[in-house]
C-alpha cells in the first residue's frame, strides 16, 4: 500500500476510498451510515445461504422445483428474496451429463439476491477470459473434472438476466431433511465451479 | 465499443484462482465503502447502471487492473462524479495525498451538479413491458452483428458474426447502448442465444456451448 509521499504518487485505493467518502460526506450527499449498513447488509444478511435455502427446498418439493426452474424469479421471491442484481433470476438445472456454469465477461454480474457479491476468482480476469473458450480446462483448474461425455453450456450473463444453477443432489443425501441439507450446498456448486459433496 | 472490459476469449491471464470457502466478502475495510459509495455515486452523478457499465469500459489498463474490482469500481466511481460535475478532476486524488501525510494541495473550486442538467430517466429497474411481438423465435437460427460500436454495447466481440440458435426469449429491457449515454430507453427482447464452441472457436476447440443474452438490435435473422 502506497503510504505518504509528495503530488507524483500514486495514492493507494485505500485512502482514495476515504477521500471519496470523505468529499460526499462534506457536500451533504452521503451518509456514512448507509456506507456502514450496505456492508452489513452484504457481510450478514445476503449471501450464498439464501440459494443454500432455494436448492434445499427445490431438492425436497417436488412442485417448488417445477416452479423454480419455470419462473425462477417468482419461485425466489416465495422465500423472501430479491431486489438488486436481481430482476430476472433463471434457474438451470445440472445433471449427470448437462452441466452449466456461470460467468459475465463483460463485467461481473452475478445474482445477489440469492449468492451476495461475487467471490474474487469471479472477478477475475482470467475466469472471465478464460471460461468461455476453454470451460473444461478452467473447471479442472477450479477442482472439477469433468468427463467428456458431460456437455457443458456456459452461461455469459451480459444482460440483467441473472443465472443460478440448481446443482445435482448428492447419493446418499436420501434421509436429510431440508434444514439438514441447506449447509452441503455452497456457492461454488450454484454458479457450477463445483459440485455439492455428501457429509 | 470493446474496451477493457470485454474480456470474453482474450488470451494471457494465467491460471483461474482455485475458490476459497472462507474468502471474506471484502477483505479489507476500504472494498465495502469503495462498493458502496460507488453504487451511490451512479445516482449521485446522475447516471445510471449502464452508464456505470461503460465508465468502467473506458478506463485505461491501469485503472481497470492493477487494484483489482474494487479499484476499478472506485475509478469508474470517480470518472462519473467528474463528469457528472459533482467532483473537480483531479480532486480526489488531491484529498487522497493530503490525507496521507498532511501534504497541502489546492484541490481547486469544488464542482456542484448543474441544477439546470436533465433529469434522466428514474424509472426503477432495466425490465420493461412492451407491445411488440419479438422479432425472433425460439429454436431460429440468428447471426450476431459484426459491427464495432463507436459506443457502449453489451454485444461481446467473441459473437459477433457468428451464428447461434436463440435458445429463450427475455423479458423486454432498456437498452444499454443508448440508456448509457441518456438517448432514451429503447426497451427491446433479449434473447438467450446458444453458440457452439466451433462456431466461435474453430474446429479444434472443445466441445461445448456458450448462451448469451443479446438485445434485439444485436441480431439479425439468419437462414
């Protein structure tokens, strides 16, 4: 970080994020408090739990599924979720040989309502670059092989449509309950980097 | 207009970064303020979403990488304050140095919105409804422009030209080539259209699809 220094320095993002704020507090446009309650907001309240609870329930009612992956927006409202990044969610379903994954290449959209913000390798340029021309080769690098017989669709988010993925429900997850299956399903598995794993 | 930002394709950016399960949603305090002031910043400086899309489209290299995502939300923030006269050029950068150690900098007439400035267009959200019929089918073969706007475009460069089978069709939404420079809405379909892997990539590219959503004015029909 870059510290001090005379007019030919660079500052860091750091303190020009604090003369931002500082500058917009001074004219009377900003509150720091809605600052402080955005990022409680992203930090606490919106994140990738609330599609945990969305794919727990699709893999145990059988007509909420329907409705998800028919009118995902709908479907995701019925558990109180929406808003910004998130207008028009489509659900896709991976199975055994239909895999989807997600990416924006043109910026980093991403379905906050239901993931929160995206995760740094997201936003990463090589992600971004990459996932659109050569999606096995990244998903191996990412952890996830898959074989060839698995046709994989990339999902290029560059409109307001946002995507989650409804990942496949692991063998041996028959006796969970709903609750008990919401903490198997991570973030990675609902944008397709992953697969969600039996306890 | 395939600035930085259109990075679908390119070449020369290593290895992806494995996911880590307890990656903090900012890791250091200045990335949760820099993300929200900059979601302020697009209604304090008049913009809207898709202006802000193409703020972070014309920053130089340096500025969309080197601090990484919330660098370049923090200068796509202070490009549309600039230009949105709520900030002086060079203002920030100023404050930044002076509080940084103290140094003592002019930072000129602070600018203030021109109450005489249009009021763009408020209207809550990107979907719209609207009484044409799309243009286009599902299952119909499309082409996707080739042209390479002067503008801000949501039509990535990797697709245009090539042709893709329109997969679904979206609901009607502004269009972000004209709402991004405030010359109107334009609300039109948006297609997700399905490419294969060798028709953007060649015959020797894996075998796989990509699906895209494509504005209407992107397209045309392709028999």
């Amino acid at each position: 970080m870059t510290t001090g220094g005379g007019a030919d320095r660079v500052p860091s993002a750091a303190l020009r994020t604090a003369a931002l704020e500082q500058l917009l507090v001074e004219r009377g446009l900003v509150d720091p408090r809605m600052v402080d309650a955005f990022i409680a907001n992203y930090e606490t309240n919106v994140g990738p739990l609330n599609g945990a609870k969305v794919v727990a329930k699709a893999w145990t009612d059988p007509d909420y599924r329907r409705r998800l992956l028919a009118e995902g927006t709908a479907a995701i409202k019925e558990l109180g979720f929406g808003g910004a990044q998130g207008e028009h969610i489509v659900v896709v379903e991976n199975t055994p040989t239909a895999h989807n994954v997600v990416v924006c290449t043109l910026c980093s959209c991403y379905p906050w309502p239901v993931l929160g913000l995206p995760p740094s390798w997201y936003k990463d340029p090589a992600y971004r670059a990459r996932m659109v021309r050569e999606p096995r080769t990244v998903l191996a690098e990412m952890g996830l092989d898959l074989g060839d017989d698995v046709q994989i669709t990339v999902r290029d988010s560059t409109s307001e449509v946002r995507w989650l993925v409804l990942p496949e429900r692991p063998a041996g997850t028959e006796h969970l309950s709903e609750a008990e299956l919401v903490p198997l399903i991570t973030r990675d598995a609902m944008v397709g980097v992953a697969k969600v794993a039996a306890p | 207009m395939g600035g930085i930002a259109d990075l679908g394709g390119t070449s020369g950016w290593g290895r992806v970064h494995p996911p880590r399960a307890d990656e903090p949603v900012f890791a250091e305090p200045w990335q949760g303020r820099a993300t929200a002031l900059t979601i302020l910043a697009i209604r304090l400086s008049g913009r809207n979403i898709d202006a802000f899309r193409y703020a972070l489209d014309r920053l130089d290299r340096a500025a969309y990488l080197d601090q990484g995502y919330f660098g370049r939300w923090l200068n796509a923030a202070e490009m549309m304050l600039v230009e949105g006269a709520v900030l002086a050029p060079g203002e920030l950068d100023a404050r930044a140095r002076a509080l940084s150690d103290g140094h003592v900098e002019n930072p000129g007439e602070p600018a203030r919105p021109d109450p005489s400035a249009p009021a763009w267009p408020a209207a809550p959200g990107s979907l719209r409804t609207i009484d044409a019929a799309p243009a286009f089918a599902v299952g119909q073969r499309v082409r996707a422009g080739n042209g390479s706007p002067a503008g801000p475009t949501r039509l990535p460069g990797y697709v245009r030209g090539h042709v893709g089978i329109v997969e679904a069709v979206q609901p009607a939404a502004v269009f972000p080539d004209t709402n991004a420079l405030f010359q109107g809405e334009n609300p039109q379909y948006v297609y997700s259209v399905r490419f294969a892997s060798h028709e953007l990539w060649g015959e020797h590219a894996d075998s796989f699809a990509v699906t895209v959503e494509l504005f209407e004015n992107y397209l045309e029909a392709c028999s």
